[in-house]
C-alpha cells in the first residue's frame, strides 16, 4: 500500500447535487493482482476497517478541484468525492489514477476534450461556497462566535462550517486578529476569540487539526485558549508549553519529521486534556477525532522511531553499559517508558515485531541494572517498563530468566531482583511491593504458559522458579528456622512482626502471593509446603497484632483446605496446625469483625463440605474448647457430624460382625454337610467294594458229579458259616 495514514474525507453526491459525507479514514491504492486493476481503498480511521473500495475504471472521468479534491461519477449515476487534507497526498493519488487509465497527470481532468458524456463536471457545486463567514475583523468577533456555535444541532452545518473555516486561510486570520487583540487588551474580545477556537476545536474534524497543531498555528491557538471567560485571570498555557517544558533529546533524533511529530503530539494531547472535562451541552465522543489524531500520530512515531536501528542501538547501548551516569539513564528510562506507552498504539504484529527488537537490543539485561540500583526514580521507571512487558509478553520474561539461571548465580537472578525489590520497598505503603507482586503473578500464572517451546514452558520454569527464587521470597517467614537453613534469605523477628506495620504488610504481600501458588501450582507448592513446614510458619503470624495479616495467613491456610487434599489434611493433622485458629478466634472475643467470621467460615465450609478427617480432628481435639460458641450452629454442627460419622462406623462395623458371624455359620453349616456327604460316600463304598469281593471270589472245588453243583444261594451261606467260625476261634484265642 501506498499513501499510508494520510487522511481524506469521501462524499456521496446524489442527483440533486447534494452532498453526504460517507466517512473519514485513510486513503491508501494499491494494485488488484486477480482483476489486473488499480484500485482506491479508504480505511476507517477509528479501527481500520474498509470503509470504501472503488475500481479505477478506465472509463470513467475523474478530476483534480484545488489540489484537495478528486471527484468523479460512477455509472449508476451516483458521484463521489475525496477530500485530502494535504496537497501531496492529493498529487500522489491522482499520479495512480492517471497511471491506471493511461492519462496525463499534468492536466487536471482525465476526460478527453471530445467525449460528449451526458454528466459534465461543472454540474459539481463547488464545496468553498456552502458556508459564508464574515471577514475577520474585530466588530464581527462576536458575530463570528455565534455562528460557529450555532452549528452543533445539526451534522451537516458542522461539515459546511469545517468546510467554510478552511477556506483562504480563515483559521490563520483569525489568529492574526488574536494578536491585535491581545495587544489591544479587549477581554471581550478575547473572551470571543476564546469561544470560537474551542468551539472550532470541538467541530471534530481532522482537517482543522492538521491546521490548528502546525508549527506555525499552535502557539497562538493555545495562546487564545488562556482567555476562558469563566476565570479571572488568563492561564499561561503558552508559558508552560515553550518555556516551562523543554523537550530532551537523550539519543539525538536525526529526522527532523520525527520530531515534528513528537512535538505536534504532544501539543495536541495538551490541548485535549485541557479540554477535558468535557462540558455537557457536547457528547461524550465529541473529541474522538482529535483522539484518533493524536493516536495515528504515536502510532507514526514509534514506527518511525522503530525503523532507525542506530536510534535504539544507542538507547540501549548506554542502558546496558554499567558507567552510565545515573542522571543520564534516568533520561533513558524515561525515554523507553514513554516509547513503550505510545507502542501500545501498534497492532499485534507490529507490536510482536518492536518486542522482539527491543529483546534482541537488550531490553531486559538493562531493566535488571537499573532494577538492581539503589536510586529510586530510576527503579520506578524500570518497573514501569517491565509492568508493560510482562502485560503484553510474559514469555518473553521466562525465557530470559531460564536462560540466565545457566551462567548467573542464584543471588544476581532477575527474578530473585525483583523479588528482593519488592521485600525492601521504601515506600511506607509500598505502592512498589503491590505492583511487583501483580507482575510476578502475572509471570507464575499458568494459564498464560500456553503455546510456548516445552523448554521454557510451564514445568520447565516453576521448576526454575521453586529451585532457585522461592526461598528468597518465604525469607521473611523463616523466622524459627536455624541459620543454616535461612541461607540467602532476609530474616524478620517476632517483634517486629508484631507491632511494625510497614514490615506487616509486606508480609501480608508475600502470604498473598503464596496463596496465589497452592491455588495455581498444585503439586510444585505442595511438595514445597510439605517439606518445608511452610503453613507452620505462616501460621506464626497469627500472633501479630495487626488483624489485616492474620487474615492473610488465614486465607492461605483456607486455601489449602479448600483443595480437599488428603496430603494437606494428614498434614494439618499430624502437626495440630489448627490451634493457633482456634486460638485467635478465643482471644478475639465476643467482638464480631472480619477475624470473628473469617475463621467461622473456614470451620462452616469443614462441616458444609463434610472433610470427615478434619471434622473428627476439630471435635476431638478442640469441641471443648469452642463448645461455649453457640451464636453460631457450625461446632455444633461439626459436633453432630462427627457423632453422625461415629454411628455410621459403628453401624458399618455392627454390620461387619453380623455378617461376619453369618459368613461362619455359614460356612461351619457347609463344612458339616460335606463331611456328612463325604461320610456317607464313603460307607457306599466300603459296601460297594464288600459286594464286588464277594462277587469276584472263585468257586470251591467240585466233588460232586455236575448235575449237583450248588447255588449261588448255596455258595452265600457256605461262605458266611466259613467267616462265623473264624471268628469264634479268633474270639477264643484273645480269651482262652
């Protein structure tokens, strides 16, 4: 695209030779590969939406009016009509129109002289005539403010007023008249000169603006602006823009564009906080133009600025470099911040493309520098800078941080920095300590750990970050560990943890951040927990006089129990870790505050959720002792459950014995049958073999002629006889 960021008006033109503004945007053409064509795009000004599209059509008759105004019809009857703000721009696009249809650029029409087209040009009203003012003179001041105010009822007198102011350079007589004005020393008329500029400044248009924040324009436009009609005495906005303000140059800016930019912005964002608020005759987004202006206006800067390579190289060359005097990399910072806050303008991609130089440039290894100094305004300047970073590009943060841990010592970490920054926070309210802390949660957040290389990933960096930085954060709380263990950490005693305030809240902040890891690291807190003691001595804090850390160490312990974990139960268990709970709330009496329901609440939630070994815990080791609490059901409560919970167990065991007994009878009853059936298995067989015995045996030997050999009758009998008498004489022998 060509032309980018130069703003036009586009008209509709109807039959009736009326004029309808479409829109205002930015004009841009540029070359349709599938269609072969030329074609004019203009985009919204506003969010960068296509507002209008047109073929340059090698038909049809444009024309150039003034050096601002191209204007043609299309073949429906309908006509259209750019206006440019700036000739340059108009040149620039009629050089593409006349390329596309093979005309000549000099001449002012690209209709040949014997085309006989029914719609001839001169049916076009010429747009100087649609509002008439009076001349500038001082007698139709007043005149001249009526009827710029006249205009803010309706939309299309606003346009024909714009129209009309920028016509023969009224606005630059008006501000010739300001100057006799002011040497006169007329405050009715400078009272009216005051009503006309902010009024013309409120009609919205870009046009105006471009005029209005020249160089040659804006010292007197805000010179007529000292004379509000509603304070006595004139304010000295001039005084304070070109005297009191002084523009650095901490890296000299060899475009002069570049400058002029950065002037006319910040001219213009003066201007439109002066005239805020807004009064409530107008809307709220009457000056939404004057916005966008000074928006564009960042956002050409900082491209600008982007572009030139020695420009930043030098910053950051000087940032990087530890003998730069701190006066002068206070200037830088300032510099980088105020950079960084216009690049927020910047579309994402553009936005990624300035990260990645300001990284690869050496953005973070000069925030840690100058972090790591002890002069205040620098350090605050730094932490703006990386507020801005960790809020558009958290990764960026962790993956410098990973890489550094391979050849820095955990001491010098950026991390560790700025974790000790916040700890020693000068500031009696510690405004510091709280933003650092939202940063770094912002850096330990896991839901921004997405779609990043398994290097520095999620797991890879809170294994860094409980490695090396997490006892530089909990040094504080170790307050009743030996020194051996307290290595690298800055220890707070009982005392002071008591009665200091500045020193309880910023223990409050570290239990905070705490907090925020058991409810996003899961296991990585909870080994670290586990194997430091870590509740233990939260709960130390329990005994400080301030409410507001009690309640801290509170919801981190309320946190814990809030996962329903059974390592954190057996935990609080196995340590009591519940008495100095309890024990704060008997020593906060009968008064009923935040300590007062903070504490009944992490009981009722035990009860509610039905936690059976915390509940068991609670009753048994302490229902005596908050058995006089009964304001409250919620140890009663517990109470109950746990009594309910004991005749469950009862009943269940009840229930085991009975069917245990059941299961012996059972089984004693089975194992009687089968020795029964087995019994009398086996005296089947005993018979079974008897009879198959006396079956098998052989005959006696036969004397007897054939035809008398004896039964199987006869045989039976022979051979109980036989046995008989073998008995008897075994009988006789025993006893003889």
């Amino acid at each position: 695209m060509a032309h980018r960021w130069r703003r036009v008006k586009v008209y509709l033109i109807n039959d009736d030779e009326q004029w309808e503004k479409l829109d205002t945007g930015f004009i841009s053409s540029t070359f349709n590969e599938e269609h072969r064509a030329e074609s004019l795009l203009v985009h919204s000004e506003v969010n960068g939406s296509l507002i209008f599209e047109s073929k340059i059509n090698p038909q049809t008759p444009y024309q150039k009016q003034r050096g601002s105004l191209i204007v043609w019809w299309k073949a429906e009857g309908q006509g259209v009509a750019i206006s440019f703000h700036e000739s340059a721009c108009c040149e620039a696009v009629w050089e593409d129109i006349c390329h596309a249809q093979g005309k000549d650029a000099s001449l002012h029409t690209t209709q040949d002289p014997s085309d006989n087209s029914e719609q001839q040009f001169y049916d076009v009203p010429d747009t100087s005539c649609l509002v008439d003012l009076p001349n500038c003179e001082i007698s139709k001041l007043e005149h001249i403010a009526q009827i710029v105010h006249s205009v803010f009822d309706s939309p299309a007198l606003k346009e024909k007023l714009a129209l009309a102011l920028e016509k023969e350079n009224y606005i630059k007589k008006l501000l010739q008249l300001f100057h006799v004005c002011e040497l006169l020393g007329n405050p009715k008329n400078l009272h009216h000169m005051y009503d006309i500029f902010k009024a013309i400044l409120f009609l919205n248009k870009t046009s105006l603006f471009e005029i209005m924040f020249s160089d040659a324009c804006i010292m007197d436009v805000v010179g007529c602006l000292e004379y509000d009609p509603t304070v006595r005495e004139p304010i000295r906005h001039r005084e304070f823009l070109f005297q009191t303000a002084h523009f650095r140059e901490v890296v000299p800016i060899s475009d002069s564009e570049i400058k002029k930019k950065i002037h006319q912005t910040y001219r213009a964002q003066y201007i439109y906080d002066l005239l805020l608020p807004l009064p409530p005759m107008f809307e709220a987004n009457v000056l939404s133009t004057i916005s966008s202006f000074i928006f564009f206006n960042k956002i050409e800067i900082v491209s600008l600025l982007q572009e030139d390579e020695k420009f930043l190289c030098e910053v950051f060359a000087q940032l990087t470099d530890k003998g730069t005097a701190d006066i002068k990399r206070c200037e830088l910072l300032f510099f980088l911040k105020e950079f960084c806050a216009f690049s927020k303008t910047l579309q994402n991609q553009s936005r990624d493309e300035l990260l990645a130089t300001m990284a690869k440039l050496g953005i973070l290894p000069a925030l840690k520098i100058a972090m790591g100094m002890n002069h205040l305004k620098i350090r605050s300047a730094a932490a703006d800078i990386f507020a801005y970073l960790v809020d558009y590009s958290p990764s960026i943060i962790r993956k410098y941080t990973i890489q550094e841990a391979k050849h820095v010592e955990q001491g010098n970490l950026f991390i560790n920095i700025i974790i000790k920054q916040m700890i020693y926070d000068p500031d009696p309210e510690l405004g510091g300590a709280l933003q650092l802390m939202g940063l770094l949660c912002s850096i330990l957040d896991p839901s921004n750990m997405l779609a990043v290389p398994s290097e520095y990933g999620r797991g890879a960096f809170l294994n860094f970050f409980y490695k090396h930085c997490m006892h530089v954060l909990i040094g504080p709380l170790c307050t009743t560990i030996s020194e051996d263990k307290c290595e690298n950490t800055i220890v707070i005693s009982n005392e002071n943890c008591a009665t200091d305030y500045q020193t309880a809240q910023m223990l409050s902040i570290i239990v905070e951040l705490l907090t925020f890891c058991v409810q996003h690291h899961a296991h990585y807190i909870n080994n670290y927990i586990l194997n430091k003691d870590l509740l233990r001595q939260v709960l130390t804090l329990m005994k400080s006089k301030h409410t507001f850390l009690i309640l801290c160490a509170l919801r981190f312990m309320r946190k814990m129990v809030g996962l329903q974990n059974d390592l954190y139960n057996s935990y609080i268990i196995e340590g009591n870790l519940f008495e100095p709970v309890i024990n704060a709330l008997l020593n906060n009496g009968t008064r009923y505050n935040m300590l007062n329901s903070a504490v009944i609440e992490l009981f009722e939630y035990i009860r509610v959720e039905n936690i059976k070994p915390l509940v068991a815990h609670v009753v048994e080791n302490f229902f005596q002792s908050l058995e006089s609490i009964d304001y409250v059901q919620t140890f009663k409560g517990l109470k109950t459950k746990y009594e309910q919970e004991k005749q469950r167990q009862s009943q269940i065991r009840k229930n085991l014995n009975e069917l245990l007994q059941s299961k012996i009878l059972s089984r004693c009853t089975r194992v009687r049958e089968e020795m029964r059936v087995r019994e009398e298995m086996k005296q089947r067989s005993l018979q079974e073999e008897t009879e198959e015995e006396e079956i098998t045996m052989p005959p006696l030997e036969d004397t007897e002629p054939e035809d008398h050999a004896p039964s199987q009758q006869d045989n039976l009998t022979e051979v109980k006889k036989r046995k008989a008498n073998e008995d008897k004489t075994n009988l006789e022998e025993k006893n003889p």
